[in-house]
C-alpha cells in the first residue's frame, strides 16, 4: 500500500503480467498506429527477455483490487560493465482509466525510492517533451531537465527530453 492511494499495492512483477504490462505501455500518450511498436509480439518477448527476466533494479506492477492498472521499471542504460550497475532508466506506465489519480507519481517516486542505498548512482528519463504530465511528476520526485533529442527527421518520433535523478 502507498500513503495517498490506500487501495494500491505495488509487487514485484511476473510473467503472467506481461499482457498487462504490454497492453498498458501501448496504451500510452503519443503512442499511435505508426508507432514501431506495433509488433506485440516482439515487444512483449521484448519487455520479457530485457527487463523482467534480465533487469538487475527492478520491475514493478501497481495493481488496484487485484487488476493491474500501472507499472514502473528500472533498467540499465549502459553495456558498459564499469557503468552499468551504476545508471538505470526509469519507466512507469498508467493505465489511461487511472490517468491523472496521481498514481504516475506513486509508481515512479515507488520505483525511485527502491533504489536508495543501492550501487545505482543515477537513474535516467526519456520523456515526450509534449508529456507534460509525466515531465510535471518527474519534477516533483526530484528529476532534473539535463537534454533533448530533437524529434526524427525519418520517422514518427517526437522529441525527447533526457531527465536525470540523483540516487541518495
């Protein structure tokens, strides 16, 4: 349970969540027809094989009476051995019915806080720069705007602003 949702729980997720998961991530703003994803396949094997079977920080669903209605990870960012233990990515992910209830914010300071007093140094955001709500809830938890990625001038790709956080 987390303070300002009562009725949420977050664990450690499974493989049986994986459909879930999937079908919440495709759901998310700026996702669209044209978006690459639209392989389910290879994207759930995708989220299977390189972040809930192999991810060393952490994967996570929110569930709301049993159902799964957000999820949050922590994966590497880097192959190089000197620094991967020490930079993950964040992701969190809410189901679009669950919008705005402020559980972005819970999943996402949930995963960030499992980090404290591990070897991870840094954790990094890739966001939409039209995400306002998740640049808004990043800010919060204590992310720092450090770049951008100009949108792709070969695809539908909108820009991305690169967020950092700073692990006690």
């Amino acid at each position: 349970m987390l303070p300002n949702h009562p009725n949420l729980a977050m664990r450690r997720a499974v493989e049986g969540d994986l459909d879930r998961i999937y079908e919440i991530w495709r759901a998310r703003p700026g996702a669209g027809s044209n978006d690459r994803a639209s392989d389910g396949r290879f994207h759930r094997d995708g989220f299977k094989e390189g972040v809930l079977l192999s991810s060393p920080f952490g994967f996570w669903v929110a569930q709301v009476g049993g159902r799964v209605v957000g999820w949050s990870s922590l994966t590497p960012t880097r192959f190089n051995p000197a620094l991967r233990e020490t930079m993950a990515e964040a992701g969190a992910y809410v189901d679009p019915a669950h919008r705005g209830s402020g559980l972005g914010f819970e999943i996402l300071q949930f995963a960030c806080h499992s980090a404290h007093g591990s070897p991870l140094e840094w954790i990094l955001g890739y966001v939409a720069a039209s995400n306002a709500a998740i640049l808004a809830v990043s800010r919060r938890i204590g992310f720092e705007l450090v770049g951008d990625i100009p949108a792709h001038v070969k695809g539908p790709r909108p820009q991305v602003l690169l967020l950092r956080y700073r692990v006690p």
